[in-house]
C-alpha cells in the first residue's frame, strides 16, 4: 500500500485538501487504517486513523441497517404502507401517501424532490415537526417513478425507527450498530464531535480558496448525514458489511438486511467514470460495477467534508475515504485507486477524467452568474420599506425580510443569507455557505388587487414550481380591536363589528352569521370565505373609527355619527 500513500499525498496537494483519512479490507482483515494532511490547517495538527470526520450521507446506509433491525423483530414490514404504522407521514399527495412504503424513502422513490432547505439551516426544527410539514412539499413525480435524491426520506425512516422502537433514532443506532461493531469513537453530533481531541476541522473552497468553515449542527436530518467516524471505525464498518453482517466472530446485522440493502430497488440515472457505472440504487447504497466487478458505494457531503465508501461484495474488498474540504472530487479519485491496488490490477487514472470537469464546472458556475439575464432600467415598483415583512410557508418555515437602511435582509433560521435587487419586482437571494460561489434563487415579490405586497416565490426546489410564501399580518393586540366592536351603517343597512377571543374580529351583516375578519395589513382585512371583499378601518386623530371601507359593496359610519 506504498503507492497509496504516495499517491493519496499527492492528492492533497492537487485538489488543495488540508486532510484526508482512508480504510481498506481484503479478505477479512484491515490492510490500511490512516491519515494524511492536516486536521486542521491553523493549529498544524495531523490526521491520524483514529480522527474524526463528517461522514455525511454514508450515513444513510446505517439508518436502512436499523430499519431492518426492525424488520427482523417483526415491527415492520419492507412492503406494507406506512400508513399502518405511523400514520402522521403524510405526503402532498394523499394517493402516494396511502400506498407509501419504508423502501419508497429508503430508495428515493417517493416522488419526493429534495426540498433539503426545509431543514438546512433550521436546525430548531425537530425531526417530528418536519414529518408533520410533508404534507405541504409539493411532489415532482408520482410514487415509484423515477430515482430523485431525498434527504427527508431518511428523516422519515428516522422517526419511523422511534416510533416503532420507543426510543430516539440515535439511541438505537448507538445500541444496535455502534456498540456491537465496535465503533467506539464514532458519534452523532457536531457538539460530541467538536467535544472530541482528534477532530478534523471543516473547509470548503470561497472564490477558489480554501477557508475554514462551520461545521452544520443536523439534529432533525441526523438519519440523513450526522455520523462522525475515524478510518479505524469504518474499517469496521466495512469488514461487517463483507462479513455477512458479523464482526469478530458475532452477528451484528442480519444477513437478511444486508441481502435487502445491497440489492437495487430503483433504476437510476448517474454519470459514469472510467471502469465505474452505476445503475440502480439499493437501500442507503447505490448499485454498480467497478471493473465489471459488483460495486455497492455511497458518498457523504457535508459543509467541509466529503466521504467516499465503496464496497466489492465478491471480492471481500471495501475502502472508506474521509476528507475534510465539501470542494474536490479526492474522496472518490483516492477510493477508486485503493480498489486499483487491493485487485492487484493497474490503476485508472481517474484524476484525469475528474479533475478537468470539476474545475469546468466551477468555472461554470462564476461564467453563468456574470451573464444572466438582467432588465436595464428596471427599478422596484415601491419603496423597499414596503416589502419588509414575514413571510410563511406551511412546509419551510418564515422567511423574514428586514429593512436595514437602504438594503433589505433576508433571514431564514441559521442561514447566510443576503438579498440584491435585480429587475422590477424580482431579487436575488443568495446563499454564501456551502459553494465556492453564492447558490442564487430567484425571488419575486408578488402584489393583490389594491397594491399591497401579500405574498413572495422563490425557487428553493428546482424540481418544483417556485414556492409561495404568503405575508404574515400584522398583528393587533385586543386592545385595538376592542376600538373597532360596534355597529356601522350605510344608510338603513346595518353591520356589526364584535370581538371574539382576543384576537378575532367578526363582521356580522344583515341575515348572516358573523364572518371572521383576517388581517392584512395595517388595519385592513379580508373576509373570511368572501375572497373579494375588504373592509378597512380609518381612524381620527384620537383612535377613534371615522369610517369602515368595505370593499366593493360600500362605505359604513359608525352609528352614532351617521
């Protein structure tokens, strides 16, 4: 293993990765457990086989392992809707949603697109409360029709386990999978993570720099992508996975569940690389070959660290491949040359089928900002103050935007978000965390009939029409909307305005039962059920009612004063 070594030093430099750790079995036994580069790149601290990294979405194959745990006892089944054990996973769809199995999410065949900001950067939002919000997201395909990545599919397996198992996915996890096998350093959480003296710190690459970055707390989406592990855990790991599921001598998974993970459940669509294809994905694995051999593997991104676990079932053969930069293609250049060296055969030179289109693409991405379309002379239709507000969406949460002096601030949990102007009604909110250049989506402020900004879309899910956010109204405390209870009249025709509870106004008109008053804005409201009409309350210089608006149908007086 000489050779990797040299090469894996060699990569370093190449692809400006501070660290980088690799595991590698054959045959039942562990032939490389080590770390080269830094850990991190301030301190001069080294990577050793026992420092931890981010293993992103490798993660997902353990969370299908737990699933199958529970399969095993009898508390689920593969194929029966989920319907019949948590009823609460609901998807858009109510059809989908009654046909919908464990395999579906664990195979990314929900019809489900990734709607991942629904929980980047929210980390206050709880794996429960997210279940709840599927029903919101719409869907870009029907139930089993083609392969599209999801992360909340995972989240749901999640919960699933701790509903049928009475206990937190991640106590599970630790009792069922990281205790037996051994993984004694591996953990589930930035805090036990950054707690821990060998851990690597996180970077990605800013305007073609290499900068060190926070690493993302995954509380809800940790079934996702929240394990941390060392080289020396995921040999482990691998050698379990080749063993028919035992290590040292004892069962750990059945062979029943490795059987089920390995094998495709969904065709999919995935770029090819020289003496690599990939055809299908399984359960938290994707399916191929490797030099017609049979490949199972997954990556893991995080902020600041890519994975790479590759697996050669019938040939006893597994590496894992931990970096510590989201910016560079060296997880997966460095695995295919450890599968190269452990088959005795000569080494495809993926570097240079990789590194030419990674640096294309990143180049790509600067080239297209620079020339998208922008209307010259095209100014917002109103002052900025005007779109300040907060605005919802049932499935992503409030989308704040601030008026600071003469910019607009955009907030959404955690984010970094920032907010550029770019032509009439329609601005640039970027996302400065996870890429080398700012990830833009097209927002546009959207107006009803009388002017006033009620809604935005923004284009969080490409897979979906963009998303509209609807503007929370401004709220009145009881004290003034008990100034606005009383009777007004058009002449003979009488309404009454009353306060129920302590935050709903009712309208009441002749021959009707009284109509709920939804805020606006400022002190108008709409109808409830009466999408046409308003009614807007003007005032005198003292707070008191001089008129209600009610629109189209007229104008009423307070009924002392008519």
């Amino acid at each position: 293993m000489e050779s990797v070594e040299r090469f894996v030093v060699e990569q370093l430099a190449a692809w400006e990765v501070p660290g980088c750790a690799v595991a590698a079995v054959r045959g039942g036994r562990v032939e490389l457990a080590g770390g080269w580069g830094l850990r991190d790149r301030e301190a001069g601290l080294p990577v050793t086989q026992e420092t931890l990294f981010a293993i992103g979405s490798t993660t997902k194959a353990f969370t299908a392992t737990t699933v199958g745990a529970l399969v095993d006892e009898g508390l689920l089944e593969w194929d029966r809707p989920l319907r019949d054990y948590v009823p609460g996973v609901r998807l858009h769809d109510p059809i989908a949603s009654d046909r919908l199995t464990i395999v579906d999410l664990l195979s990314h065949r929900s019809g489900l697109p990734g709607h991942d900001l629904t929980w980047v950067g929210q980390p206050g939002r709880s794996r429960a409360e997210i279940v709840r919000s599927l029903r919101f997201l719409p869907l870009s395909r029907d139930l089993r029709q083609e392969f599209q990545y999801c992360n909340l599919g995972y989240l749901v397996a999640g919960h699933v386990v701790e509903a049928l198992a009475g206990v937190p996915w991640e106590d599970f996890v630790r009792g069922r999978l990281l205790g037996p096998l051994g993984m004694r350093r591996t953990n589930l959480s930035v805090d036990e993570m950054l707690a821990d003296d060998d851990h690597a710190a996180a970077y990605t690459r800013r305007d073609g720099v290499i900068v060190p970055v926070p690493q993302r707390p995954l509380p809800a989406t940790a079934p996702a992508g929240a394990i941390n592990s060392s080289a020396a855990d995921m040999a482990r790991w691998l050698l379990a996975q080749l063993a028919g599921g035992e290590l040292d001598g004892k069962p750990v998974i059945s062979p029943a569940t490795l059987e089920r993970q390995h094998a495709p459940h969904m065709l999919a669509n995935l770029p090819d690389l020289p003496g690599l294809t990939h055809y299908a994905y399984g359960l938290g694995w994707v399916i191929g070959r490797y030099r017609d051999r049979r490949l199972v593997w997954h990556n893991g991104g995080i902020d600041g660290f890519l994975t790479q676990c590759m697996l050669l079932p019938d040939d006893g053969i597994g590496v894992a491949v931990m970096t510590n930069t989201s910016s560079s293609g060296m997880d997966l250049v460095v695995a295919c040359r450890v599968l190269d060296e452990l088959l005795g055969a000569e080494p495809l030179d993926v570097f240079s089928f990789l590194k030419p289109r990674f640096d294309a693409g990143m180049a790509g991405v600067r080239e297209a900002k620079a020339v998208r379309r922008v209307v010259s002379g095209a100014p917002p239709a109103r002052p900025l103050a005007a779109y300040a507000g907060e605005y919802e969406h049932p499935g992503y949460g409030t989308l704040a935007i601030a008026l600071n002096g003469d910019a607009l601030e955009p907030s959404l949990g955690t984010m970094d978000l920032s907010l550029a102007h770019r032509h009439y009604e329609t601005f640039d909110l970027e996302w400065h965390e996870l890429t080398d250049q700012p990830m833009v989506f097209p927002l546009t402020f959207l107006s009803g009939p009388d002017g006033d900004v009620n809604a935005l879309t923004v284009q969080f899910e490409p897979l979906v029409e963009p998303l509209r956010f609807d503007r929370r109204p401004d709220t009145r405390g009881p004290e003034v909307l008990r100034r606005l209870c009383g009777t007004y009249a058009m002449g003979p025709i009488e309404v009454t305005v009353a306060l129920r509870g302590e935050r709903t106004l009712t309208v009441t008109p002749p021959g009707s039962p009284p109509l709920d008053l939804e805020p606006i804005g400022g002190l108008r409201f709409g109808v409830k059920d009466r999408p046409a009409v308003t009614a807007e309350f003007e005032l005198d210089d003292n707070g008191a009612v001089t008129r209600l608006i009610a629109q189209p149908l007229g104008i009423f007086l307070p009924k002392e004063a008519s």
